[in-house]
C-alpha cells in the first residue's frame, strides 16, 4: 500500500525523464533493507532517493517527530515558509534534498482486541512506531517497537493486543483478524517523505532537477486520492466487524489532547534547536470548521487542486 505511490512516481518520471534522468528501484522496505536503516542509506549516498516515513530515521533527523503534528498540508506547508524551513534543517541533518510527500492525509488510529471505555490503555502491549510511541507511553500503554514486517506475528502469538497504524493497510496485511476495534478519533499524520542524497542532487544539472522537483510536487496532488481511500476503508472495516469505540466528549479532548501533548514534548526535547520553531509553523492554524481530513481542508481547496476526488468525496460522504 504505501509503495504504490512511490512506484507511479518513478514510472512518471522515467517516462518524462527518458534519455535526461532515470530511477533505479531496488524495491521496497526489508527486502532491500532494514526499513529503519533507510536514512542512513540516504544521507551516506549508499540509495540517492528514498521513499520513507521520517519516523524511520529519527536518530539522525530528531526533527523528523515534528512532521507528524502538522496542521498543515503538504501545499499549505509549501507557502508557509514551513517547507523551506524543513529542507534547510533536512540539508543539514540528513545530507539530504526533501523533494516531496505522499501519505499526507493518511491519520494513525489504535486498533485493539479488547474493548477499552475511556483514554487509558494500562496493561495493553501496543505495536508502536518512534512515530507515536510517546502518545502509547502517556495513555498507560506498553509501547513494543516493530517494524510492520512483524506485527502479524506479533499478533498471532499475543505479543501485542494491538497496534497503531493509519486507516489503510490493514486488510493487505490480514491485521483485521486480530482487530476487534478501533479507537475512533484519529491523530498524526504518516506522511511517506521523498528525500534524495544532497550530493548526488548537487550533481544533477537544472533540467534534471526541474524534472524531480515536477514530480515532487506532482507526488503531492496524490494526498487527495488518499482522501477517497480513507472513506471507502473506514466502510469496509464497519463491514468486515470492527467495531469503533468512541468515548465522552470530555475524554475526546483528553484523547487528543494527549495525543498533542505528547508528540510536542518529544519534539521539544529530542530537537531543542528546532523544536519551538517548528512548533510555530507547524501549529496555530485553530479549530476545524467544516473541513476535511488532518488538516482540514475545506471542500473548495480540495476542487481547485484535485475536481475528481473532489466529486468522489462529496459522494461518499452524502451516503
């Protein structure tokens, strides 16, 4: 599931690109090398381009814990200043060019095989990501680290009683044998980077560049196809018998509240150079009213840029 961007992206370029510029891909997480490993590989020049989460490499690029909290979209980021902030810092961290971002819409939710009545998690073994392990730690959780390439087992031996993960992909790893609910308020963002070793992108000429940074922004357009994505997987999960659990609204707020909390703290002390800056932003974009998704996007937005998905969503969401 989350290649599948990734894969349209490089087979767009090298079309475009034939002759100027093409992408070698090797394929994709542990089959081509330890998923956490990826930013490494990146900022040694060992790949030139990655398609990864920045939860995944977080000891090089603590930042990284920021992107998540973001109430602002990948284009809304673009002329914010929020972007060109993040490519300076990501220069400097990681020798690396941010070049895009998909999964920008894609939210995090915990799945469980037992009900829960209220915003405390004592006693659960919940898979978690460095991406959202705080947030597990504060709701009393026990937060156990595993790459997703482990999490059926996981489940299957009663390692974990659940885990944290977006709306998507459950059913592609048959997760949704183990999960009898889902905690219904969802929180973060997985947003997949694109990023490309500084050095190599140094030696690009500018037409090569032009053509990636096309492309990159391109890859972004692709965050309102996950808008319709999400609405049709929340439906088949009601389908398939996972049941939701929603809880008061004072416990809402307590939810999400700690859910904030948490990722912010974390990002204040694992980036204490950047983290405040960040912060400012990333943040103070106020309550939703009316729009859609992590970042509420108004309907309007979503026609000027996507008029498809636009059409579809209205749709779903009418029934």
């Amino acid at each position: 599931m989350f290649n599948t961007e990734f894969e349209r992206f490089v087979k767009k370029l090298n079309k475009e690109g034939a002759g100027k510029l093409k992408i070698n891909l090797l394929g994709h997480g542990a089959a081509v090398m330890h998923p956490f490993e990826m930013g490494k590989a990146v900022r040694d020049g060992v790949v030139d381009i990655c398609s990864c989460p920045s939860s995944f490499y977080t000891k090089l690029f603590p930042e990284g814990y920021a992107l998540k909290q973001s109430q602002y979209s990948i284009h809304e980021m673009r002329e914010n200043g929020a972007f060109d902030y993040i490519e300076k810092v990501t220069n400097e961290k990681l020798n690396a060019h941010w070049l895009g971002r998909s999964h920008d819409e894609d939210v995090f939710q915990i799945y469980l095989a037992k009900k829960v009545d209220k915003p405390d998690l004592s006693g659960i073994k919940v898979r978690t990501a460095p991406l959202h392990r705080a947030f597990a730690t504060a709701l009393g959780a026990t937060p156990v680290l595993l790459p997703p390439g482990q999490i059926y087992t996981a489940l299957e031996r009663g390692t974990v009683d659940g885990f944290i993960w977006t709306i998507r992909g459950i059913f592609d790893f048959s997760w949704h044998k183990f999960a009898k609910y889902r905690i219904e308020y969802p929180f973060y963002t997985a947003h997949t980077e694109i990023i490309i070793n500084l050095d190599k992108w140094n030696t690009l000429d500018q037409a090569q560049k032009d053509l990636l940074e096309k492309n990159g922004r391109w890859i972004d357009n692709l965050n309102y196809e996950t808008m319709v994505e999400n609405e049709l997987e929340r439906k088949r999960q009601n389908e398939a018998g996972i049941k939701a659990i929603k809880f008061s609204d004072a416990d809402i707020k307590k939810y999400l509240g700690m859910a904030s909390d948490a990722g912010w703290d974390e990002v204040l002390k694992r980036a204490p150079k950047h983290g405040a800056k960040l912060k400012a932003l990333l943040s103070g974009k106020g309550a939703c009213d009316g729009g859609i998704g992590p970042h509420c996007i108004s309907m309007e937005e979503i026609e000027k840029r996507a008029p498809e998905q636009a059409a579809q969503l209205k749709k779903l969401r009418a029934n």
